[in-house]
C-alpha cells in the first residue's frame, strides 16, 4: 500500500515541481456550431471534467433566462445577456476533449438575430462575450484545482497522522526502554546487595555451624 502510494505521489512531486502559470486565453475561430461553420470563441478549461462543465454551462445559460437543451452540443434559445446585447440571443456551446488528458475545449458561438458574433460585426458586444467566456473557463479551472487540493489534502491528512502515530510509538518505545533499562539497574544492584548479603549470611552461618558443633562436642562428652 505504502509502495502505490509513493508511486502516486512521484508524479504529484513533478508537477508541483515544473508548474507553470496557467493562463485562460479565449481564441476566435471558425469552428462547427449549430447548422454549420461559423465564428466562435474557444477556450481550453483545464483538469475539470465534461460532465462538470456541461452542467455548469446549462445552469449559466438558465440564469440568463434561456430554454436549454442539448444533444450534441448545449443549445441556449432566448438568453438574455445584457453584458451582450440589449435583445436575446441564441447560444450554441459545444464541449470535447482538448489535446492533453486534462484539457477540455469550450467552443461557444452567440447568433445575434441572424448574425454569428464577431470581434468584425460587433467589438464592444465580442469583448464582453470574451470576458464571459474566459471567466467562466477561469472559474471552472479554478474550482476543479480546488476539488484537487482537498484530495491532496486528504491524502496528506493521512500521511501526517500516519507519520504522528510512528512518532507517538517511537516515543512510546523509547519510554518502554528506558523502562526496562531502570528496571534492569534496579536488579543489578538488588543482585549485588543479594550477594553481599549472601556472603555475610554464610559467615553467620560458619559461625552457627561451629557453635551447634561446640555443643553437640560437649554433649558427647558427658560420662
């Protein structure tokens, strides 16, 4: 367990290592949405998965008022973003795996009546698709790090008190030592005060000997 472990961490401790700055930037494109090929904004959102991204993309799109639905890509019918234009708008949303394992790409195009929003037809309202966009890819890279954090955490939580405990019985073992070392003095000096004692008490009894021999001589000696 301990070995798997270790060679989970490894890898953990090459990023931590060689990480680099993150940063969120929002391209235009031309890029498949909706009936065909048209102008659109993609974003790569980084370590949150497909299933999160959606889901918070349709909450997004309700909370402008919109009808959601979705199949292939996450339609948006009748948002009302003011940032964006004064009218509603039509929001097509497209999500799919981005070059490396922990990329996914957001392609979003806004229809504005029955023109595709570009940073050509209408800067002001591009720029601030743009912020929403980046935004939100900001937003779901961040709390996707931090549902990673606290995995991490956990996992730390765990090694430190798995670390406590060792320290804990190694205290407990040096207590028992220095335990058993007094206990050990103890008897070393309980054997010599035994000894000496043992030598005095056959002196006393060398001399008892000899006086039970004195007057068991003399007992014999009576005529």
């Amino acid at each position: 367990m301990k070995r798997y472990l270790l060679l989970f961490l490894l890898p953990l401790f090459g990023f931590v290592l060689h990480a680099q700055k993150i940063k969120i930037s929002v391209d235009e494109k031309n890029s498949k949405i909706g009936d065909g090929s048209h102008n659109c904004l993609v974003v790569i959102i980084y370590d949150a998965s497909k299933d999160d991204i959606e889901k918070e993309w349709r909450s997004k799109m309700k909370s402008y008022d919109a009808k959601v639905s979705s199949k292939d890509e996450i339609f948006a019918d009748n948002a009302l973003i003011k940032t964006i234009s004064d009218n509603t708008c039509d929001v097509y949303a497209r999500i799919e795996k981005g070059s490396n394992d922990n990329e996914m790409k957001l392609t979003v195009g806004f229809l504005l009546g029955e023109t595709w929003l570009s940073s050509s037809s209408n800067a002001t309202a591009y720029k601030a698709a743009e912020v929403m966009v980046k935004e939100f890819a900001k937003k779901m890279t961040q709390d996707a790090l931090g549902d990673k954090v606290k995995e991490q955490q956990k996992i730390l939580d765990k090694l430190q008190n798995e670390k406590q405990d060792l320290e804990k019985k190694n205290k407990n073992l040096n207590n028992d030592i220095a335990d058993y070392q007094a206990k050990i003095k103890k008897a070393q000096d309980d054997i010599k005060s035994n000894e000496d004692e043992q030598s005095k008490k056959k002196s006393e009894v060398e001399a008892q000997q000899k006086a039970v021999d004195a007057v068991k001589a003399r007992q014999s000696s009576v005529e």
